[in-house]
C-alpha cells in the first residue's frame, strides 16, 4: 500500500457537488484531494463522444441567475455563447404552452372557478408541512380538485406514482408553480404572497426581468460552452482544479473507512483532517455499515435517452419542450445540438428523454426500436424530416433518486449516526438539482471544513 500526505479535506465524488466543494476550499488556502470513480469529473455535466458530437447527457444551460456564480463558471470556462432559450409546455394535443416549461392546465378541460375555490380552501386549510408523501404535499399546495390534473405529470416526469414518494420530494420534481387561470387574472393574483408562490406566467420579453442579482457584466439570461458541449466546461473543470493544487485521483472508489483516512480500492491510503461525502447518503451507509436501509427508501429514476442525428436546417428553434402527455414516451425533447452550435457538415442532433423503471416497454427502446420516440419529435415539431440521419441510445438504471415514503425519517437517524460515529465527515444532506443551489450546498459545507 502507497501512504499520501496528509490532507486538509477529502472529498469523495467528484461530480459537479464534490468539485463546487474543492473550489471553495483550495480558495480559502486548504490542501485538497478529490476522489473520482470515473476517467473524468462532472459526472451528469459530461459529454458523450459519438461520431463527431459530444452528446450532453439530457439538456443542460448555465443560467446567469447569481454574479458570484456567474463569475466562477467564467473563470472556469469562458469560452461560451448566449442562448436564447425558448421552451414548451404540452398538456394535450396540439395544445402547446409556449415559454412555459410547468404544467399549464389551462390547455386541458379544468372549471377555473372551482380551481380558484380549490386553491383558496388549500392556502387558507392545508399546511404542506403536514403532508407525509407528495400526493398529499400537492394536495396541501393546490386542493385535490388540481392535484387530480397535476399527479400523471408527475407520473411522466418522475415514472413514479405521486403516493409512493415522500413529500420532500417536491425539491426534486418542483412542481411547485403550474399554470391555473389565464395571464390576466395570473397577475392579479400573483399580488397575494400565497399565490405568487404556487401560480406560474409564461416567461417575459425581458428574459432578466426575473434575475435582480445576475452578472452585470453578461447581459443575457443562458450561456453554453462553444465547444464539445458541457464536456467542454468539464474539461476546464479539471485543469481550474488543478491550477488550484487540488489532487485529483480518477478512477478510485473508496474501500474502507478508518478514523482519520480512507483505504481506495486500489490499495493507496489517504489521511485526512476532514473528510466530504458528496455522493448519495445511501452509499455511505452502504460503506461504512453494510447496510442499505435508506437505499430501499429511495425510488430510482431511470432514463433512456435517444438521440437522433438529423440535418441542422430541420431541427425547430425550440430550446427544450416538456410533454407531460401519460400517452407518449418522452418527458423532455431538446436540441442541444443545434444550441450547443454542433453543425457536422450541416447535421446535428436532438435529444428525447425517457423518464421510466427497468423492464418497462419505454426501456426495451432501442436503436432498432425508436419509431414512437421519433413519431412524437415530429408530432411537437422538434424535428421536421421523415427520418433520422442515425440514432443512439444510452440507458441509465438509475439517473437520479427520490425520496420515498419514510426515506426523511430514516435519513435523519442515519446522519444522526454518521455524526456520532464519523465526526470528522460531512455530507450534502439535502438533494440540490439546479446548479445553483448545489453551489450554495457545496459553499455551506466547505465552511464548516
């Protein structure tokens, strides 16, 4: 076995959360050493080579919301291009909400008097706090009359029946905002706290109307990384970290944990003062106590995605689209290609993705087996060309993890006993899925290093 140095801070996992963490530290002067299972940091933020694109793994867009955070991504990658990024929303048939990604049910067959009667019994009755699992959270939230409208987007978006998660699972879904009325009576409502917090309205002409504390210094809303796509960004990730004195070990899992250092797999011992598990909670447990209880308490969320290389000049202006229709296949369909500029000889692609369990009929599609994907691009106007050019699909059984009924209860029994029993590590508690609020997760927890 090979003996490190002793580290101010080892983080485990070196995805987008574990190398927010190693900025903030290596910044404020401490000796870092960061862990990475795979050949490349990033984790989901990563580019997928194939053919002469870099397939992004669903649809990513840095978003000029925060100057601190907008600053960093700059000094990381600079080399960028502003999107004007332009979404839908879809309840029904050709029904479109346009600039609108939430649900809009205003476009399906809903009373908007016993909607605004719903909503106002729920504000004024129902305590979300109260709610145990996520169909009785949307119930608190809106009343059952809209919950009854909202639980099969919820089904389509997560592939999980609404009752058998836990109701935190609202910080992952966020559904919190849809759309009821129209955009009048939404303005006037909005005037009221209670329902500015549950009513959504297409977005504005002036895209930064809603960013007061955005870089100053970058006048639009989205940016991309001109080249290579989010692995472009990755890639400048690992020489930023670098250039920090950050260690970085690839392609290294832990093995074992002892008080002040860790065993890899590939038998090198590390020491450190203070340790960041920024992975899942449950795969610490599963390490360090050969237990997976709050894994069963987790729903994993798997994804197929297909991607459809098809001629640049039929691929629609559409940023991204949401189908929230229980009759189609794909949640999402975005065109990452032609926004990412990825023109090879005049073709790029598009991306569907499919939010769905092992061993269901959306997960047996395949590169011989897409018509139905591909029927639906063309059907919401991704895509206008009679066929794609190629196709590839990459299937993960679990892209990320929800909370089931029961998870937040034994959650807190284990973090209780991490802290008793492994004083010196800390952990991403809370699931973050915008880049923003892992920045601000990873910035709370680099401080108490």
């Amino acid at each position: 076995m090979t003996t490190n140095n002793l580290y101010d801070v080892v983080i485990c996992g070196g995805g987008f959360r574990g190398a927010m963490c190693a900025i903030h530290l290596a910044k404020s002067g401490a000796k870092v050493k960061l862990i990475e299972a795979s050949p490349r940091l990033g984790g989901v933020l990563n580019s997928i080579p194939w053919k002469h694109y870099h397939l992004d793994i669903g649809c990513h867009l840095f978003d000029n919301s925060s100057k601190e955070i907008t600053e960093l991504f700059f000094d990381i990658h600079s080399d960028v291009h502003p999107v004007t990024v332009s979404y839908q929303s879809v309840m029904a048939t050709d029904k479109v909400a346009f600039d609108m990604a939430q649900p809009d049910l205003t476009l399906v067959s809903v009373d908007p008097s016993k909607t605004q009667d719903t909503l106002e019994t729920a504000i004024h009755q129902k305590p979300t706090a109260q709610a145990t699992d996520y169909h009785q959270y949307l119930t608190a939230r809106f009343g059952s009359y809209i919950t009854q409208f909202l639980a099969p987007c919820v089904k389509k978006k997560s592939g999980a029946e609404p009752d058998q998660l836990c109701a935190s699972a609202s910080g992952v879904i966020l559904m919190d905002r849809v759309k009821l009325f129209d955009d009048n009576l939404t303005t006037f409502l909005k005037k009221t706290p209670e329902f500015d917090d549950r009513l959504a309205l297409p977005s504005s002409n002036n895209q930064m109307i809603h960013y007061p504390e955005a870089a100053s210094f970058y006048n639009h809303r989205n940016f991309y990384p001109c080249e290579e796509g989010m692995g472009g960004f990755c890639r400048s990730l690992e020489t930023y970290l670098s250039e920090l004195g950050v260690d970085i070990t690839y392609q290294n899992t832990v093995r074992e944990l002892q008080t002040d250092q860790l065993v890899l797999t590939s038998g090198e011992i590390v020491h450190g003062n203070k340790f960041i598990w920024s992975n899942e909670l449950f795969s610490f447990e599963e390490l360090a106590y050969n237990s997976i209880t709050l894994k069963t308490l987790s729903h994993p969320v798997a994804a197929v995605l297909v991607y459809f290389e098809v001629p640049m000049c039929s691929v629609s202006d559409t940023t991204y689209l949401q189908d929230y229709r229980n009759n189609t296949p794909s949640f999402r369909l975005s065109t990452a290609g032609k926004y990412g500029n990825q023109n090879v000889r005049g073709n790029t692609y598009i991306c569907c993705e499919i939010f769905t369990h092992e061993g269901s009929d959306n997960w047996q599609i395949s590169e011989s087996n897409y018509s139905e994907v591909w029927s639906q691009a063309r059907e919401l106007g991704i895509v206008d060309c009679a066929r794609p050019l190629d196709v590839k699909t990459i299937k993960h059984p679990c892209a990320y993890y929800l909370p089931k009924i029961g998870n937040v209860e034994q959650k807190k029994k284990l973090v209780d006993r991490f802290k008793r029993d492994h004083p010196n590590w800390l952990f991403f508690e809370e699931p973050g899925f915008s880049k923003q609020s892992i920045y601000l997760q990873a910035k709370e927890i680099a401080a108490l290093c």
